[in-house]
C-alpha cells in the first residue's frame, strides 16, 4: 500500500497539523487509511488517545465529516468513533486536506452517540450555508449509527 499526507486545517484553511498515514483503499469520492496516533496523550474525560493508538480513518470528498475508528494500540478493542465535522476532504494522490469546523461527534463501542465543542463552533465565523452543513452532517453520523452502516457496524 502507499503512504499519503494528510493536512488538517482550521476553518481559515490554516495548516494545524500534518501527519502520514496508510492507504487501505480508495473510492470515487473516499479513501480510507491507517494511522498511528503518535501525539502526546490527549484525554477528552471519556476516552484517552495514546500514542500507538490504531486509528482507521475515512475521508470523503462529498461529506462534511471524516470517521475515524480508534483502536487501543494494535489490539482489536475498539475505543469508539472520533468524527470531526469538516468541509469535504481534498483528496489527492499522495496527500489529503480537510478544514476542521471544530464541532465533532462520539460514538461509543455501544452505540451512544456524544456531540463535542459546539461552543467552539458557535464562536466561528462561518457562514449560515456552511452551518447548516455541519448539523446536516451530524443528523448523517447519528442515522448511520442507528442503522448500523459501516463503520458504525460493529455497534451491537
């Protein structure tokens, strides 16, 4: 498989962070891969990220949000879905961008489904077509999960 970079960008298209990742495959209008999270540890409270943390991460060229599926290291227990609410994914051969718009949803390992930073993403500036996207995305993720579509399908 190849690497390909991915870029995240605040909402100004400022670059914030980049990092490599592995492609696993490739759509029309996704791609999905698989990176290490190699960060000092981030704890949201409910869920701690630790570097060596497996994370699969799709992207999408014609969504608002991109899913990552968190595993603890490399062992197959699942610590949930981070889903970040972005602009639609560029993606190109050997790299990949996305704005973050701060607002982000996780899904647990049973299904319950938490919306993070939405005082964040009441304080952008952003214009009302593009917040009506973001809660457009959010209503995506939650049906996916209540009906278990992949990734989500792992929800017992």
């Amino acid at each position: 498989m190849s690497n390909i970079t991915i870029e995240k960008r605040n909402h100004r298209g400022e670059r914030v962070w980049q990092y490599e990742g592995e492609v696993l495959e490739r759509g029309d209008n996704w791609i999905c891969l698989r990176a290490v999270f190699d960060r000092a540890e981030s704890s949201l409270g409910f869920v701690t990220f630790r570097q060596g943390d497996v994370f699969i991460e799709w992207f999408f060229s014609d969504r608002w949000y991109n899913i990552f599926q968190v595993h603890d290291g490399d062992t197959p227990r699942l610590k949930g879905w981070y889903c970040n609410i972005t602009r639609p994914a560029v993606i190109g051969e050997s790299h990949l961008r996305a704005d973050d718009l701060e607002l982000d949803v996780f899904v647990f390992p049973n299904g319950t489904v938490a919306l993070l930073d939405e005082k964040e993403f009441s304080d952008l500036d952003l214009p009302t077509s593009e917040r009506m996207e973001a809660l457009r995305a959010i209503q995506a993720i939650r049906r996916d999960v209540a009906e278990r579509n992949p990734p989500f399908d792992l929800v017992p």
